[in-house]
C-alpha cells in the first residue's frame, strides 16, 4: 500500500526528517507517535502529498510513484485516493455538514445528485442523519469531527491520513472516534495512517511506530 525509503525533509538548515523508512500494508491500520517537534506531521503531510520531501529514494502509494508525478496528477491522485482527517477539523462554516463532505467530489467531477445522495448515506452510518443542514457552530465538537470524517470519505479512498484527529475531544468522544475508525476499516477495507500524542488511543492500532529527531525507532 505505502512505501517510503529514505525520505528527507529540510527546512532551510533544519533537518526535520533524517532518512524515514516506512512500509504500510493495505487495510492496516498504524499509527505513528512522537514527541512535539519530532517530524509526525511532517511525515503525514508527505505521506499524503500535501508536502514533498526533499529527497527520497522511494515513496509508492498503490504501486504509484509519488515523486515523479507532476503537481496536476499528484492533485488529482490525491483527490481520488487519499483521505485526511485534520484536528481542527477544517470545516467551511458558511457551509452545512452535507455540503462539507460534498467538495471532495465536487472537485473531482461527480455529479451533484449523486454526492448529495453518497454524503447523506455516510451522514447516516456516522449518526449525522439528523444534522445534513446544519452548519459547523451548530455541532459539537464530536458532531463535526464527524464530519470531517465524513467529508474525508466521500471519493471512497484507498487511504486515510489524520493528524491528532481527536486532539480536540473529550476522552469518551476520542475512544469513540478511533472506535469509528476501526469499524470502518473493517466495513470498507481502508487503510488508516494517524499521528497521535495519546498513546492509550495508540495502542489500539494494528502498528505502533515511534519517531524521534527525524528517526523512526524500529518497526
């Protein structure tokens, strides 16, 4: 599913990553702890194509090689086979919960009766059936991380990348989240990627992975 080798990433003299190798079967779920500052998000964001590396011998997703796609085709890659889930949510607040985990799609193309139609399905399995047209300060917290999962679902991706995505919850809304996760792994076969600081919620992935200064420590 993911293989990366040898990924370095500098920040003008700063060395954030030092050479990560990391390879992640499909439908696994892993997820990769750390300390503030230790490259986590760093990882995620090249992992998921938001970033490029500054070097790297090797980066496939799906036996594609990320590095030597064009800025257009790593766009419309990313749109088609990768998901994020972000702490903050990112959620547009002008817009409601189903037209939120409609852009996606929009963007690449589907049509909007049948996006309209997928976004409430997903709404439904997530327990949102009653929250289409509501907008972002009309949820809770919980209500729209919902969303944001929703949202990050909608193209049916290959993978899913999310970052502290229960950095914002309670500690009952958190399990619950990862809870999620996991049943949608096993419901759609997806492969999840998370960066966490909690390592309760850690623990509950199939693959723990460790980075410290740039280093992943074993795998």
């Amino acid at each position: 599913m993911i293989i990366a080798e040898n990924i370095h990433k500098s920040y003008g003299s700063l060395e954030v990553l030092k050479g990560v190798d990391l390879h992640i079967k499909n439908g696994e779920f892993v997820a990769i702890i750390g300390p503030s500052g230790a490259g986590k998000t760093t990882l995620l964001q090249i992992l998921g194509t938001l970033d490029k590396a500054t070097s790297a011998k090797r980066l496939e997703i799906n036996s594609k090689d990320i590095t030597k796609m064009s800025d257009t085709e790593m766009s419309k890659f990313r749109n088609k086979h990768i998901g994020f889930v972000f702490q903050f949510h990112q959620l547009l607040p002008e817009f409601t919960a189903v037209e939120n985990v409609c852009i996606p799609a929009f963007i690449g193309g589907k049509s909007k009766e049948k996006t309209i139609a997928e976004a409430k399905k997903i709404l439904d399995f997530l327990g949102l059936s009653d929250r289409y047209d509501h907008k972002p300060n009309e949820l809770s917290g919980g209500e729209q991380q919902r969303v944001a999962v929703a949202r990050a679902l909608i193209n049916k991706p290959d993978v899913i990348f999310a970052d502290e995505p229960s950095g914002n919850l309670d500690t009952t809304s958190a399990r619950n989240l990862y809870k999620l996760f996991f049943e949608l792994r096993e419901k759609l076969g997806q492969t999840f990627v998370i960066v966490s600081h909690n390592h309760e919620l850690a623990n509950m992935a199939d693959r723990k992975l460790e980075i410290k200064d740039g280093i992943i420590l074993g795998q």
